[in-house]
C-alpha cells in the first residue's frame, strides 16, 4: 500500500458527526468540493451514505463551503 492510497485516520465514528462538524467532514471533500469516494476514504457502505447525507445537509446549511 502506497502513501497516496493509506487509509483516512478516523477517531471518531461517523455515525457521531453531524453537519456543523465542518473539519471533521472537510477530511472527506476535495479543495473543489467534491465527496470523495468510498474507495478513497476506506468508509463502509453505511458510513460513506452518512458522510454524504451530512456534506449535503452542511452545504444547504451553508456550514460547508
């Protein structure tokens, strides 16, 4: 396993976060604003769905640039 493609460090569950949690999600978008895939991020289908429900909510909050 290449640096590159190393595993995300996560201390948290996922399943704690919610959208006001800005630099624990800015982990999971690139500089362009785009979610990262689960392929990149290491998450589990369930915690990649919430990742995504809770970048999406932050964007509509306007939590999340």
């Amino acid at each position: 396993m290449s640096t590159e493609n190393k595993p995300l460090n996560r201390s948290r569950n996922p399943m704690d976060y919610t959208f006001n949690d800005t630099e624990l999600l800015a982990r999971f978008i690139t500089e362009t604003g785009k979610i990262l895939p689960r392929k990149d991020t290491g998450l589990s289908a369930k915690h990649q769905r919430r990742i995504t429900k809770l970048v999406k909510q932050g964007r509509n909050m306007l939590t999340m640039q």
